[in-house]
C-alpha cells in the first residue's frame, strides 16, 4: 500500500541518485570504472566479504554466470555503490536516494543506513535465498507495455488459472512488469499480443516481488535481525510504499520487498513534487533513467554506467 504522506522539499539541487536493479547485467559492465579509487575500494570490500573476485565476476563472467541472482545481485550493487562513492568523492552529493528492487539495498549503504560489509553480506543472503525460492518455486518476469496497473491486475486475474501471476514493478509510463509461474506469465503474454499489446521477457532467473518468494521471507527476517540498521543521512526512499526508511522500520521493508510490488512510478511522482531536478541512475544499463523518461519526458535524467558517461556527468556538474 503507498503511503500518500508528501514528502519535504529536498536540497536546492534537487539531485537523486537511482541505484540499478537486477536485470540490468550486462557481462564487462562497469569494468572501465574499476581504475577509479572509490570504485576499486567497493570491489574490494564485496571480495573479501564474498572471499571471491567481484571485479573479475564483472570482467569475464558469461552472461549465464552473470544472471545467476546469486552473482548478478552483489555485482550489480558493488558497481551502484562504487559510483556513488566516487560522485561523493568529487563533491557530488544527493538530495535523495531511490534504488529499484535490488537497487534499495545500495540506496541503504549510499544513504548511511549499512556499512559496506554489512550490505554485502547482507546481499550475498538475500541472494543465496532468493536463488534457493527460485529453483523450488521456478517463475519468469515480463514487461509489458502500453498498459494501466488496472488492465494488468485484470489481465493476471484472467490468466493465472490457478497459478501465481501478480504485477510485480510499477514502472510508469505504461510499463508494469508482471511475474509468476512460466505457464501464467505465458499466458499473461499471450494474451497481452492477442489485443495488441508488446512484451518483452526480463533476464532474471526467478518471479521477484512475487508470492512465489514467500519461502525466503522467514529465513531472510531471521538474518536481518542480527544486522545493525542506522538512521539515514540522505533520504532513502523504499520501494514497498514509496515513503521515506528509517532504522526502525527497514528490516520489515527488506522482508515484505521480496513478495511485494516496487512502487518505482510512485517514488519517482513524490520526489518531483518534493523538487527533483535530476534523476542519475548509477550502475548499469540505464534503465530506470529510461523509466524517467517514460514516466516524464521533461524530467532531466542521466545514466551514469561507464568511465565516459561517468566522466561527463562530473564535469557537467563543476561548471554549475
């Protein structure tokens, strides 16, 4: 349920940094940022945490490596983590921070609320649980698009038969990602085509935000319990009710996240009308600033994923 509690106006530059989520690997992403200190101190940090090479996992995994949540998780959130260091690093701080799915874990460490180790570990469970959930519970996500929230929960209703099949990510502008058991969602797809409607599969290896989840809930709030939150120095906002975390309440946020849809258009809504002025992605692929983008053309947006863009966007910000 989304909390419609506004949010305060943030800092005058108005600047939100949006942590990539799973779906977004890419083998070799990242792998030009990982000469720069703050980037190469991250990796190393994950290494000795996971005692396994994180910068050669990006480097030379084969895509199917790389999708196993179990990898692609703590790759994708060290290279997050990693460029927003080096931004601080260089005087560029955010107002706000907002992650996507995986992504909110990041979101936590760049905001204060985990310390490094803690996010990785942390992340190497979520992962480890979230793999062990997927090989009992098999399931597929697809986007589909040109549709409203109502159309897909009556498209999932029509389709389920039985089985799980929910709307999983709110993405805005006319995407909802929905995911379920493979049947469901091909059938979900199916249907989608038969009335016109485009679709695309998501390179995750299970049905994330989704029912089919549950079984790592439990084990995962056990895991949690003994992992020390901190109050938040930067806005993090979460992605179950798109409202501000807090110490207090993040482990039940990171327990319910799992079966739970990510409010990504909703977070986005309220920190525009809390004066965001520039939406940068850190991580890989450029998805949720092409999500911005769908959501509001005009919204200025940036997708920093590699040495040159990472380079571009701090040399934009020193002539402010």
């Amino acid at each position: 349920m989304l909390d419609e509690t506004p949010l305060a106006p943030l800092g005058p530059a108005g600047l939100v940094f949006m942590a990539s989520g799973q779906g977004s690997q890419k083998p070799g992403m990242g792998a030009d940022m990982l000469d720069i200190p703050e980037v190469a101190s991250v990796f190393a940090c994950a290494s000795d945490v996971l005692g396994r090479d994180v910068a050669a996992l990006v480097r030379d995994a084969s895509p199917e490596e790389l999708n196993d949540t179990r990898n692609a998780q703590i790759a994708i959130a060290a290279l997050s983590v990693g460029m927003g260091r080096a931004l601080e690093a260089r005087g560029i701080v955010p107002d706000a921070l907002l992650g996507f799915s995986l992504g909110q874990i990041s979101a936590m460490v760049l905001g204060g609320m985990l310390v490094e180790e803690d996010a990785f570990a942390l992340i190497a469970e979520r992962s480890r649980l979230m793999g062990e959930a997927a090989d009992a519970n098999p399931g597929v996500m697809s986007a589909l698009l040109k549709i409203t929230l109502p159309e897909a929960e009556a498209l999932c209703a029509q389709c389920a038969e039985g089985e799980v099949l929910v709307p999983a990510n709110l993405n805005g502008g006319g995407q909802i990602v929905v995911a379920g058991t493979p049947a469901a969602v091909a059938r979900a797809e199916e249907a989608w085509a038969a009335s016109k409607g485009r679709f695309s599969r998501l390179a995750t290896s299970g049905a994330f935000h989704s029912p089919l989840m549950a079984p790592a809930q439990e084990p995962f709030a056990d895991y949690l319990a003994q992992v020390e939150f901190r109050e938040p120095v930067v806005l993090v906002i979460g992605n179950v009710h798109a409202a501000p975390l807090d110490a207090a309440g993040a482990r039940d946020e990171l327990v319910a996240h799992l079966v739970s849809p990510v409010q990504f258009e909703a977070s986005v809504a309220k920190l525009q009308e809390a004066g965001a002025k520039m939406f940068a992605e850190v991580g890989f692929g450029g998805v949720l600033a092409n999500l911005v983008k769908r959501i509001d053309r005009s919204a200025p947006r940036a997708a920093i994923q590699d040495r040159p863009s990472f380079d571009a966007f701090v040399e934009e910000f020193e002539k402010e």
